[in-house]
C-alpha cells in the first residue's frame, strides 16, 4: 500500500476495514457461505486463521491448567439435557429486549435504539410504526431425535460453563479435588445475536475459554480479586497493549441474573472500549439450582474437618474468536521503513507474541537455483519439528519478507551461497528487521530462546 492510499486518519492505524480484508486477504478468515452471499453471525477460519485460533487457545490452556495444580480440563457436549438451561436460568432471563419496525421488518435491540425513537415508537431507519418492546431468548432451540414435540426440544448451549458445573461432583470423585480448585473448558457456545457487526466481534457461533474456580463461601471476594489480577498478568505475559485495556464493573442493570460481582476486562479496538473477557462471582447460584433441579446433592464435603457447603464460583469468561479478533487488531501495525528494493516504504507487520503467531518461521531461499532451495528445504525440514513452518522461494527477497510480515511471522531464514561455503544462515526478526548471521546447527536453540524471551517493543 503506498502512503497516497490511506486517508489520513486511519493512516498507520487498525481499522475495522483493513483488519477484516487483510484477514481475508491472507486467509485468517473469511465469511461463512460467502458463494451463497454469506451466512450472517458465522465466519469461517482459514489456514492462518486455525493456526492462530489453535494457539490462542494452547497459550490459555496452558495458563490456566498446565501452570496451575489445582485446575484441571474438561471437555464436555455441546447437547444438554433441556432441564440444564431451566435450572441455570436461561430459560428464564437469557433475553434481549427486541423492538420490530411493521412498515420496514427491521428489528432492533431496545436498548441500543436512541430512547426518544423507542418511547415514539418510531422506526429509527424508515419512520415506520415499531412493536411493544418484548423478550426475545437468545438460545438457538431445535428439536432431538424424529419427532417435532415440545418434549424432544434441545439448545445449542448458549456457555461452556453449564458442561462444568453438571460434571463438577464427577470431576471431585474421579480426581479428588479439594477445594479451592477450578475446572477449564474451551468449546462453541451459540447465540442468536440480532446484532452481528464489526466482523466476527459479536457472533451466532463462537468459541469461548472459560475456568471456574469452586472455592468455600466467605472467601469468594478474595479469590474474586484474585482471579482479576491473574487474567490482567495474562494479557500482559501475551505481549498485549496494556493501556488498550481496562476494567469495567458491572452496574445493577447490567449485572447477569446469576452474578454477584461481575468486572469485564475491555479492550479497545478501532470501534471503541469493548468487552474481552469476563470475571464473574457467581455466587453458590449455580450448584444450588442444580441441586434443586436435579435433585442431586451437590454439596463439597471437606474430608478434613467434616464440613459440608455448596461451593461458591468464581468464573473466568473469555471469547476465544473476541481474542483473536482482539490480537489481529493489536498486533496490526504500519510502519515507515527505508527497505530498497521494494516498491513501496510502507510495510503491514503483524506483531504477534511468537507464541502465538501462526507461522513460527519461514525459510527463504535467496535463489532456486544452485542448490540454495534444496538446502533451504532441508532446514525448514530439520525445523518442523520444534516449530509451525513456512517455506517461499517465489520472487524477490524484500517482497518475500513483506508477505510473512503481514501474516505476522516472528523469524524468516533466508539461505544463500555464503551458507553452502560455511553452514550459516541469515536470521531475520520481524519486528526490528535486524538481521544476524548464524550457525545452521544453532538454529533450534536461538529461535526456542528468542521466543521464551521475547518482549513487545513496539
Ligand atoms: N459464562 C459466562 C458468559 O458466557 P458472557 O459475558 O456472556 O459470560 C463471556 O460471555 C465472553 O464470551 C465475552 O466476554 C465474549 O468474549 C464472549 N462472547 C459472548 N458472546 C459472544 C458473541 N456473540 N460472539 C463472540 N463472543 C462472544
């Protein structure tokens, strides 16, 4: 892209356009059913895309199992028995409140028209007469097995969480788990949103990272504010832009039917402060209508002292496609740079935690020729596997580092005829552009290394 390209206000910034082109652009993402005319509130993940989404959530679930003793994975069905969603309110109260314009069919949420609109009653895109405000459930409902009856109605479920509290007794019995101790899932989760705008921020079909953490009531505020400072030291270790972050209490109107206290860390992306994740105390709401529902006693006995209580539960609650949409849009960057030899002095560069970039490193031969792309193909064999790898011999060197710029690739090695006289390599970094020469034989340790080590700069 060359400088005369980018108004001037979104010159060098993300915006929502250029991230959702680029994205489709270099197949991070594209639009579900798109030879149909697309599939609103669903999107499709590409090869980068799946790479990302894969690693966003191996970084997590390493945080949150791996590194913790006292939390272990779970990975339960998406179909639940209907009495599941009585019992965790959603029936009830997982509702949006919908208005519909009868002249033009439009429907809106209520709470997201202006206020004179809703209290006129009047259409805020043609004029036209709007319905009574009424609840619209927010749960995708089909029916299970042949017959169309009330008694066979299923949910897509709506949260991960559900799958853990049904199988929190089982998870106590089978790994003996004592309290405090938390259980994490990652899966699809399903919502018939009206509003699905700004790319795949808010979706029907998503993917969400969520821990729950059962701890003994009294002490729940304690590890309320615990868990706060951990999930804020996550996005910090990923290499995030702290001051896009920030905390946002919920207020009583807000607050979900089971929370107690509920913060949401927000990030903010090119169309302002927006919700990323979610820390909520849930309370003993959740074991307790389970309990009641179930007719299951779910109450944790403390083997030592004897004592028995329905566990409190402090939830962790992330999107994990609203992270990576969130990652896209912060590691996005355009910079100046006096390159020569290329055609433009402007590089797109995705500076993405190499822990989580879709391609590792990339291996350039200077020329097919002479040997070098052979080499080249045998280095970029002895690297996978220790590392997620590209392999590009078509067209200029300076073009070639561009491309995996773009798709956000921390290392490239680029192999030329010094390397056939004596085993080295160039060694590139994508962020500073700096180039050193290094042993082929060295290559694993230096880029295992740089990755344990490495720290945002820009
Ligand atoms: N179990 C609690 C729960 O589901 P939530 O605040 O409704 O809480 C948690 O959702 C996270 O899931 C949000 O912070 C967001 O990252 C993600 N999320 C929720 N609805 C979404 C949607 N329609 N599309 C994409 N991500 C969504």
């Amino acid at each position: 892209m060359s400088d005369n390209n980018m108004n001037e206000t979104s010159a060098g910034k993300a915006t929502m356009e250029k991230i959702t082109s680029l994205a489709k652009r270099r197949g991070f993402v594209f639009q579900s059913s798109e030879i149909y005319g697309g599939q609103s509130g669903a999107w499709d993940y590409g090869p980068l895309g799946i790479e990302l989404k894969n690693r966003i959530a191996g970084f997590w679930w390493k945080e949150m199992t791996q590194l913790h003793d006292d939390i272990v994975g779970l990975d339960a069905a998406i179909l639940m028995h209907p009495r599941v969603w009585e019992a965790s309110g959603h029936v009830e109260n997982f509702t949006d409140p919908l208005v519909d314009c009868k002249k033009c069919k439009s429907r809106f949420r209520a709470d997201q028209i202006p206020p004179e609109n809703l209290a006129a009653k009047k259409c805020p895109d043609c004029g036209g007469e709007l319905t009574d405000t009424r609840k619209f459930n927010l749960m995708f409902q089909t029916h299970i097995g042949a017959v169309e009856e009330e008694a066979n109605v299923i949910y897509l479920r709506p949260e991960t969480a559900q799958g853990i509290y049904v199988n929190y007794k089982n998870i106590v019995q089978s790994n003996r788990m004592k309290i405090p101790f938390g259980i994490a899932q990652i899966g699809k989760a399903f919502r018939n949103e009206i509003v699905t705008k700004n790319f795949i921020f808010r979706t029907c079909e998503f993917e969400q990272m969520e821990m729950q953490y059962f701890v003994k009531p009294g002490t729940d505020v304690e590890w309320f504010n615990e868990w706060k400072k951990r999930r804020w030291a996550y996005y910090e270790k990923l290499g995030v832009k702290m001051d896009h972050l920030r905390w946002h209490q919920h207020g009583p109107d807000e607050l979900a039917h089971y929370a107690k206290d509920a913060y949401d860390i927000e990030y903010l992306f090119p169309m302002g402060w927006k919700e990323l994740e979610g820390v909520h105390n849930r309370s003993d709401y959740d074991l307790s209508r389970h309990s009641q529902f179930s007719g299951k006693d779910l109450q944790y006995i403390d083997q030592e002292t004897n004592e028995r209580y329905i566990p409190f539960i402090v939830e962790t609650s992330a999107g994990l496609t609203r992270n990576l949409l969130m990652l896209l849009c912060d590691a996005y960057d355009e910079e100046q740079v006096a390159d020569k030899g290329n055609d433009d002095d402007i590089r797109t560069v995705l500076r993405f935690h190499p822990a989580i970039a879709p391609v590792t490193v990339a291996v350039l031969p200077l020329m097919k020729k002479d040997g070098l792309a052979e080499m080249a193909s045998d280095i970029r064999k002895e690297l996978k596997e220790d590392f997620a790898t590209d392999y590009d011999q078509s067209g200029a060197i300076g073009r070639r580092y561009r491309r995996q710029d773009e798709a956000g690739t921390p290392f490239c090695v680029t192999v030329d005829y010094e390397s056939k006289e004596n085993n080295t390599v160039t060694l590139r970094f994508r962020d500073s552009m700096e180039q050193i020469r290094i042993n082929r034989a060295e290559l694993t340790e230096r880029l295992r290394k740089e990755i344990r080590e490495y720290k945002r700069v820009k």
